[in-house]
C-alpha cells in the first residue's frame, strides 16, 4: 500500500476549506491501496516524509512567502530527506489574500532542490475561493493519490 503524505498549516477557515478538499479528493473511495497520512507543517519530521510515497502540500501565502510553518518543515526534512525521495510525486495549494507568487516561487524552489516531481497543477487561490476552486483542490488529492496507484 502507498502512503501519501498531507503537510499542511491552516490557519485560517479559506485555508481549512481548500484542506478538506484536498483531503476529499485524495481520500475518494474509488482510489484504493493508498493510506493518507494528514500532519500540521510543524509537526512533520523527516521519518514522516521517509515512510511518504508521495505528498501534497499547503500553505497560506504570508507576506508573500509560503507560511513560516511550511518553511519550517523544509528546513527540518531537506537534508535528512534530499537523496532518499528524490523522484517522488508531489502537489500542492496556496491560499492568499491578494498574492501568492512568492509562496509558489518558494515551494518550487525547495521541490526542485529536493528532486521531488510535480504530478498535478498547483492550486492558487486569492480571496474566498469559491465552488471552482474547491474542485480543483479535490481534484488535485484525488490525481496525487491516484498516482500512487500504479
């Protein structure tokens, strides 16, 4: 069985919408054979992103950068992680109030230095997100974890 790997900050109820959504999405009863492991970004080690197949990704876009949650736990699983999950899938969504370019420019950045692959198109999100933006947050848990599948 693979294991997909939800790290998460959600601070704020817009965030904790597009969360659920992702989560929804990747743990749809038709994706069978993956276990979906959810942790808060500040919670998550390197023995969680080890014991990933793969892992979706969120974050608030905070003074137009990702979270410090998010940079937190990059920080902690770089190194300890940079050889062992080189090639593994990945996704990920970003809420902000008015700007997320510097967020997505911070996460593409430590995915590339990670060699992590990208097998779904991010999320973005500014202001409210709306019925569209939480189906596309379904549908990117749902593609990453069905990845996982074959």
């Amino acid at each position: 069985m693979a294991t997909l790997l939800i790290v998460h900050h959600t601070p704020s109820p817009h965030c904790q919408a597009m969360f659920e959504a992702v989560l929804s999405g990747a743990t749809d009863p038709e994706i069978e054979d993956v276990r979906v492991v959810r942790v808060p970004a500040l919670s998550a080690t390197a023995s969680d992103v080890l014991a990933a197949d793969g892992f979706l990704l969120g974050t608030p876009a905070n003074l137009g950068y990702m979270s410090g949650a998010l940079k937190h736990f990059f920080d902690q699983v770089y190194y300890p992680c940079l050889d062992a999950t080189r090639g593994r899938p990945f996704g990920y969504w970003v809420h902000g109030g008015n700007d997320v370019t510097g967020a997505v420019r911070g996460i593409e950045s430590v995915t590339t230095g990670l060699g992590w692959r990208r097998t779904a198109e991010a999320v973005t999100v500014t202001g409210e997100p709306d019925k569209g933006d939480l189906g596309r947050c379904w549908e990117l848990g749902a593609t990453v974890a069905a990845g996982l599948t074959g």
